[in-house]
C-alpha cells in the first residue's frame, strides 16, 4: 500500500507548488546584476537553478527573474521522493514542473550578436553537455559550465558525443566566425533527435575563446495508436534517435478484421544523418496503400554556408497506383498504373564575399543543374494530345544568388524553445528542356523572395513565382504564384502572450493540360474543409490566426488557445473575387510536450458556413499537427513551379 501513497502524494504536492506557492517578480527593464545567495532556488524565465555559491546574475531587458518564497521546498521534495525508488522515478520524470508558472518572451534578434564581440579569436576548446532530457528547459542565458548530463531515465540513451560533434561546422583551432555559429546553432536545433541547443562562447584570454555546446534530447520513442472500430487499428511506433546515433525508423502496422491478411505492415523507413560527417543524409522507405505501393530510396546533401559547398541528391523511386481511367466520356475503367523515376542533382555554391554584410554573411551565387527520367511498364492507353503519363526525360539549370540570415525567437510555432527565422532574398532563374514522348519542350522559370523584419518588430516574408513551357512559339501551362506572411510583434498580456499570423496566397494557371486542376479545401487554404468538390485553376486565400500562449505546464505539457478565420475563392479566368467565398473560423486548443517525439495535438472546432455538398457545416477535429516549415531563402534543385 505505501508503495501507492508515496507517489500519490507527491503528485499531489507537486499540483500544490504549481497553484499555491508564490512568486516574486523581479522585472529587468534593462540590463541588471541580481546577488543570489548560495542555496538559494532562482527561476530564470521558465527554468529552475539552484545556486551552489553566492552568485551574480546579469540579465537582459527579455529576461524575468523570479525567486522562490519558499526555495527549500524543492529540495526536501527532492529529499523525500528519492528515498525509494518509484517515488526516485516519478520525481525525474517531473521534474519539468520547475518554473511552470511564468513564461519567457523573446522578441526577435539577430542569431549573431551574442558572437560578434569574439569574432576572429581562436578556439582554444571544444566541449560538448548534455542536459537531462526531463530536467529544466534548456535557456541562453544559464551558464552550463558546470550543469548536470546524467539521465536517470533508462528508456532513454542520451545522442553519443561523436554524432554531436561530427555536427559541428568548426573545430579547435579555428578562428570565431558569428555567422558560423548561429548556422551551427540552428542546424543542432533542427535536428529531429534534439529539443533544444545552444552554443556558448567564453573569452579565456585577450585572443583566445572556449565554446561550450550544451544540447538537449527528446525522448526519442513514439507510439500512436489509432481505434478505427472494435475490429480496426493502426499502430504507428517511432524511434527518432536509435541507440543514441541519431537514425532513425519509423513503422506503421494495420489490422482489419474484413481483410486478408489482417495484420498489415503498411510502412517503414529508416533515415541516417550525416553519413561520417560528410552531411549526407540517406532514407529507405516503404509504403503499402489501399491504391499502391511505394519504393524510395532518397540521398540528399544540403548546402550548408561555409561548410557544405557541393550539394545534390539522388532519388529512385519505384510507384505502382490502382487507378480508374476515363475510356470516353461516358466509360470508366480500373488499371494498375506503374512507373519508375530517377532524379539526380548537383550544384555548387560560391560567396560573393564583396557583398558581405557587417556580420560576415555574403551573397551565395549557386549554378545547379538536373535530370529527371520517368518511365512507365504499365499504363493505359492515352490521347496524343495529352502530357500525362507519359516516358519522358526534364533537363533542368538554374542559377541563383541568395543570403539568408536568421532572426532568434520563441513562442512563434513553439512553446518557448528557440526558432529561428529566417531572413535575407533569393533570386533564382531556371531553365530546362522536356525530352518526351509527345513532343520536346522548353522551360523558363523564375522566381524571388524577400524576407525581414519592420522597425516595430514584425516579421514579413514576399514571394513570387512564375514559369512556363513552350511549344511551337506558345506558351503552355503557365504558372504565377505570389504568397505574403506577416507576424507582428509579440502582445504580452501580464502572464499570456499573443501571436498573430497572416497569411495571403494566390496562384493561377493558364493554358493547363485537361485535368490539371487546384483544390481549395483543408490541403490548400481553408483548414478543416474536408473537401474535393472545390476546384478550378485559380485560387485565392487569406489566413488568420491569433494563438494565445497559456502559463499552463502540466508535467511538461504546454497549452495554447487559438482562433483562426480562413476564407478563400476558386474558380477559372473570370476575376477571382466574382467567384463565391468560402470559409471556415474556428476555435480550439493546442497541447505540446516539448521533451517528447509527440509533435503538437490540436483540438478544434470549425463552422463552415457554405460548405459544398461533400463536406459538413461543423466540425470537431483531434489531430497531430504537421511540422511547421519556415518559409527561407535555401537554394536546392532546380525546379518546375508547382501547380498545387
């Protein structure tokens, strides 16, 4: 019985230091130097220290300091629960609850100007720290030197150092360069095995620096479970950094009852990272659908400043598709479509270095060139007249010029882990031929984007497309697509904060083959709107979205609330806005466990007020949100517009 009371009741007292212990606020409007007294407890934004000496804590004007009224009570929790061992485990598993009360802000700043002061001095010494992957989120300002790496928990195998380090872009020896570190910082975040990551620099002598890097993990498994019915389930099990080395796999298993067989292995992939430090990256893939199967085998090295100059990818893909065909207009029938592709890349990067900025980010100047052969062993018969599915070989150039930089903030996607936005443009001009079946065709593309940050703060990002083929002096399929985002400042409302996103898109397509149409529904504009009745061949949307970040930390687990209004129209060449608007405005939760795999899970509530004959007028939806992709300025293949 006392094995149950035990953790019951530390659970209980655990709830109590969320609601009732208070706090008080030290608030540094500029930069300040706070005396902390040795065994005292401080929470530094959203995490707990407990300062082993009489310390000094300089702050910035983003940081919130609090200190504890009662700062012995965590240690006597820490007392009481490692006297036995279930109680030892459930205080380690919770020890996220330090610093839940109080959430940190940042607005954005550049990636590199906590390293410009140290730029050109040599690095003396490279460490590597690894924070408990259940202990306090991981913050800036902290100094790690002296931090606790041991993690009690044994489902868990800590990222070993080599696959850290062989992600490092610099070495002992070398000499500071910020934009260096801020690339490396944000390559260590993106990485899907890390929550968090940060790269410090310590002056050790007038030329000379120390760089700690202090590193975060997930909790790398994941399982999601899915009840269809009594007699159907699906069972995703995840694994994003196996045995520590940073693979990945990934597996989704089925079983249906009414089918045979009824157990399924429907997917699986396995992905390695950064193949012996060369920044490779190499994924195997399977996937078993009701309409086909799909066979990947996907290498890609991404240009990465200063480091990786030569970039490419290899893409063989194997597809088989259970289609139905329009024989004539009247006559449908069934076949099994297969093809098979190739795709190989490769470009190289070049610094324009006399147009650098001041903190050392040039202009990248990138020729890439590519080819695309697609080849089909079973299809049915098509008019000449089309383009579809049809063997054919794209030769594809570009030439690009881009910068990109980055700003730091939190609370943009997630709840307070560092994100970095990038900012810069990119002007890329393509060129190509189709060697086909049907005919041989050119291609010319364009496209350019401009991203920054206005003098109140907020984030903007501008971008437009266009392309086209050309056959027999005409133009064909073309393509203009223009997209804007903004993000104003953080609203700070006492203990929430408010982030704004909008969001406006328009694409149109001209001279396009039969049946090469765009959707406007949950996919593509209106969230939530289940639907494939809305199509046409231009289409115009805007998205707005208020997320209101809550102080709620339930062991680990952060809350926001949202409200989204999405409109948008569809039609074909008349004027975009002649045509019926159609929206969806919705209220809901989010729900994010930063120290688990789990992405974030939304819970919403949309009304559709003219929702077409396909989809409902209201709906309740409970689902795992994609990751969020930054709109950037990265150079990568050469490319078609997409007409999607």
């Amino acid at each position: 019985m006392k094995i149950f009371i035990k953790p019951i009741l530390l659970f209980v007292i655990l709830l109590h230091s969320i609601f009732i212990f208070g706090q008080d606020t030290i608030k540094s409007l500029q930069k300040d130097t706070l005396k902390i007294k040795a065994g005292s407890f401080v929470i530094i934004n959203d995490s707990v220290l407990k300062v082993k000496n009489d310390t000094l804590i300089i702050t910035n004007d983003t940081t919130e300091v609090f200190t504890n009224k009662d700062s012995r009570f965590y240690l006597k929790l820490q007392q009481f629960a490692y006297k036995h061992r279930i109680t030892k485990e459930l205080y380690n598993a919770t020890f996220v609850f330090y610093g839940d009360t109080e959430i940190k802000a940042e607005q954005a700043f550049k990636s590199t100007d906590q390293y410009l002061t140290f730029s050109g001095k040599i690095i003396r010494k490279v460490e590597i720290r690894k924070l408990r992957i259940f202990g306090p989120p991981l913050i800036e300002s902290v100094n790690y030197d002296s931090c606790l790496t041991k993690d009690e928990n044994k489902l868990h195998i800590n990222t070993s150092d080599k696959v850290i380090y062989n992600n490092l872009l610099f070495r002992e020896g070398d000499t500071v360069n910020p934009a260096i570190l801020a690339e490396n910082g944000k390559l260590l975040r993106e990485l899907p095995y890390i929550q968090n990551a940060t790269i410090q620099v310590y002056d050790v002598s007038k030329d000379s620096v120390d760089i700690l890097v202090v590193t975060k993990d997930v909790f790398e498994w994941a399982v999601y479970p899915v009840i269809i019915s009594a007699n159907k389930w699906r069972l995703r099990v995840k694994n994003v950094n196996f045995l520590g080395l940073g693979h990945e796999f990934d597996n989704t298993f089925s079983f249906d009852g009414n089918e045979s067989p009824v157990f399924k292995w429907t997917y699986s992939s396995y992905t390695i990272k950064n193949i012996r430090r060369s920044f490779i990256d190499c994924k195997l893939s399977y996937e078993k659908l009701d309409e086909g199967i799909d066979y990947r085998v996907d290498i890609t090295r991404s240009f990465i400043p200063y480091k990786v100059n030569w970039g490419g990818g290899i893409l063989f893909l194997k597809r088989e598709r259970d289609i139905t065909y329009a024989v004539n207009d009247s006559v449908t029938a069934p076949w099994n479509l297969s093809f098979n592709q190739k795709d190989i890349w490769i470009g190289r990067q070049f610094p324009l270095n006399w147009l650098k900025t001041k903190d050392n980010y040039p202009v990248w100047f990138v020729p890439a060139i590519r080819l695309i052969n697609t080849h089909y062993t079973d299809r049915p018969e098509i008019p000449d007249s089309s383009f579809s599915m049809k063997n054919k070989t794209d030769i594809l150039g570009s030439i690009s010029f881009s910068r990109q930089e980055y700003y730091r903030v939190n609370y943009f996607y997630e709840f307070g882990k560092t994100e970095d936005i990038p900012y810069g443009f990119l002007l890329k001009l393509t060129g190509g031929y189709s060697i086909g079946e049907l005919s041989d065709r050119t291609y010319a593309g364009i496209e350019i984007a401009y991203g920054g940050k206005l003098k109140k703060g907020g984030l903007y990002y501008l971008s437009a497309e266009y392309g086209t083929y050309f056959l027999n002096d005409e133009f064909q399929q073309e393509i203009i697509h223009t997209k804007l985002t903004y993000t104003p400042p953080l609203i700070y409302l006492k203990k929430y904060l408010m982030r704004n996103m909008l969001t406006i898109d328009y694409i149109i397509g001209e001279n396009m083959q039969p049946g090469q149409e765009i959707y406007l529904n949950n996919d593509h504009g209106i969230k939530g709107l289940k639907t494939n009745e809305l199509i046409g061949q231009q289409r115009f949307y805007l998205n707005l979205e208020s997320n209101l970040f809550t102080p709620i930390n339930f062991i680990g687990f952060r809350m926001s609330f949202f409200a989204a209004a999405n409109v948008g129209f569809i039609g074909d060449y008349r004027g975009i806005f002649s045509y019926p608007m159609y929206g969806g405005y919705g209220l809901g939760i989010r729900i994010k466990n930063e120290y688990l795999v789990f992405g974030t899970f939304q819970l919403s509530f949309t009304y559709f007020p003219n929702a077409p004959g396909d989809a409902k007028n209201f709906i309740i939806d409970f689902f795992e949100m994609p990751d969020h992709k930054f709109f950037n300025f990265d150079i990568g293949a050469p490319s078609y517009v997409g007409f999607n």
